[in-house]
C-alpha cells in the first residue's frame, strides 16, 4: 500500500537534510519537493505530482498540502536556530514571512525534532531501523 508521508516546517529547519539522510539509507522511497516547482500554479502542480505519483512518497514542502490519505510531520527546530540559518542561507531575515508561514501550515498529525525524525518514519513507512 502507497504511504505518503508530509514533512513540513519553516525554512531552514533542516528538513532537506534530514530527508536526504533518511532516503539515502531507503531508496525506495520517492522524495518530492515543492522548491522544484514554480510560477503561480506552483502548489497545484506540486499536490497533482504527489497525487500522481506511485509508491511510497515523503513530500516536503513549508507548509503542506491538503490530501486525504497522508500524514503529515511538522519538523520543530528552535528558532534561533532557525533565524541563524536563515541570515546565512539568504543573507537576510524576514521574521514577518516565517510567522505568516506558521499560521499557513495544515495540520500535522505528529511534531517531532530531529532526534526522532528517523524512527517515526520508519514507524510510519513499517522499516527496520537500520
């Protein structure tokens, strides 16, 4: 049975990465990113790619998408943490755009940080800790 599974969380909060470590140690699983999408139908496009997509999926974007049959996983990080990554990453800091983002989240079902990022995926996805 396809699981899709949504990450989300404000910018720099280290979901990439966790993501990428997590896909390197189970490749099976497809990983979509809404950075890769663009324009003003950007959200569109990325809800029909999960949508069309088979298989089991891990779905990363800030604030998630509406979809029936997904969880989604709210990635917390502290946020001086995430206003220090942010200023290095961009060069600059817009604290109104991170709060605006907090309120556009949709639900998630669980928030972990990233010391259980990895279990709870696997518990989800039914992996062996590996």
């Amino acid at each position: 049975m396809t699981k899709i599974i949504q990450i989300i969380g404000l910018p720099c909060a280290g979901k990439t990465t966790l993501i990428k470590q997590y896909l390197s140690k189970h490749p099976d699983i497809k990983h979509i990113d809404i950075a890769s999408f663009t324009g003003k139908a950007r959200q569109k496009e990325y809800k029909k790619k999960i949508i069309n997509t088979s298989g089991n999926i891990i779905a990363e974007s800030a604030c998630g998408v509406s979809l029936k049959n997904s969880e989604v996983i709210e990635l917390k990080t502290d946020m001086n943490i995430i206003y220090e990554r942010t200023r290095k990453r961009d060069k600059k800091l817009d604290e109104d755009y991170l709060s605006l983002l907090k309120t556009e989240m949709v639900p998630s079902r669980y928030t972990v940080t990233k010391d259980v990022f990895e279990e709870l995926l696997n518990k989800l996805f039914n992996k062996v800790n590996k």
